[in-house]
C-alpha cells in the first residue's frame, strides 16, 4: 500500500473528504457547507433578497449568516435535499426577521458631522430692517401711513383704500406717493 493511499484512508476514516480541489482534506463540516452554497446558495440569495427588500448588501450577510448556521450544526441537520431547503430557508427568515426587530427596536444612527455644516439661517439681519422701516413707518404723517398700510400692508387696489379710507382714489394716490418719498427719505437718513 502506497503511502498517498494510506493517507487518504486515514483521513476519510477521521471524518475528512478530499476537497475535490487536490490541495487537501476537508472537514466533514466544510464539505456540507460547501455543498450547501453549491446547491442552494443563489436560490437562498434570491429567497433572502426578496425578504430583504432587495437590500444586496443586506441579503449576502444573511447568506452567510445562513450558512455559518449550517456548519455550526452541521451534525444536526438532516442531509435530505427537501429537508435541507426548508431549514435553510426558516434560518434565513427568521434572520431577516430579528434584523428588522432591531432595527425597529433602537433609533437609527446619524452621522452628526453633516449636521455641523447645514447653514442655520440668521434672520437679525432681517429683523434689523423690519424695526427699521416701522421706525420709519412711525416718523410719517397719520394720513400717509394708512394710505401705505391699505395698499401695501393689506394689498389692497387704489379704490378699495379709497373706500376703506372714505376719500377719493386720487388722494389716496397722491397720498402714497408722498408716503413713499418721505419713507425714502427717512431710510436714506437712518443709513447715513
């Protein structure tokens, strides 16, 4: 008996396989494993893609969570094909079942070095210039600021100030525009 024949038989007789490869031995375990993604591993992957709602990256690591699973109890299972599926397939659901559980379960993470570059905007430059023109607005005559307010304030038409005001629209014309120089004049002023 040749020494390479010796070997194989003491190997196959510790529960060891060729792996098919001629580099060396298997074990028993690796060799299931190994049939197990031969045969069942793109129809697992399209099983656990579909239940991961398409998520790639997702469904690989169930796989191979899958298939960790089946080596570690790889004396347990039961070598039918049938049988083999059905555990595969209940493996993987119910990783993808507790993946979702803890998704759900804890808030998802943020990266807060975005956050620190989003531009909250300054409004005191805005509110500077409110306070300003109701200074301004102030400084007028009564009769001009409520020109000014119907019209502008209120965007009302030049009749509809007219009638609120109880004067004729060409007053109320005459009144905005004087409004207006002297608001003009007044922020032109203020700034200087």
């Amino acid at each position: 008996m040749s020494r390479r024949s010796s070997s194989r038989r003491g190997a196959a007789g510790t529960g060891s396989v060729l792996d098919g490869s001629g580099d060396g031995f298997l074990d028993k375990d690796e060799a299931l494993v190994r049939m197990i993604h031969r045969d069942f591993g793109g129809p697992l992957f399209g099983h656990v893609l579909r239940l991961t709602g398409n998520d790639r990256q997702w469904a690989e690591d169930v796989v191979q969570e899958t298939l960790v699973r089946a080596w570690r109890n790889a004396d347990r299972l039961d070598r039918e094909p049938g049988m083999l599926r059905a555990w595969l397939y209940t493996v993987a659901r119910r990783i993808v079942i507790d993946g979702r559980r803890s998704l759900s379960a804890r808030p998802r993470e943020v990266d807060v070095a975005p956050l620190a570059l989003v531009p909250v905007p300054d409004r005191s430059e805005q509110a500077l210039s409110a306070m300003v023109v109701a200074d301004a607005l102030r400084g007028l005559r009564a009769e001009h600021r409520e020109a000014l307010e119907e019209t502008y304030l209120r965007d009302r038409t030049v009749n509809e100030a007219a009638n609120v005001l109880g004067v004729p629209p060409g007053t109320v014309k005459s009144r905005v525009f004087y409004a207006l120089r002297a608001l003009r004049r007044a922020l032109r002023d203020g700034e200087g």
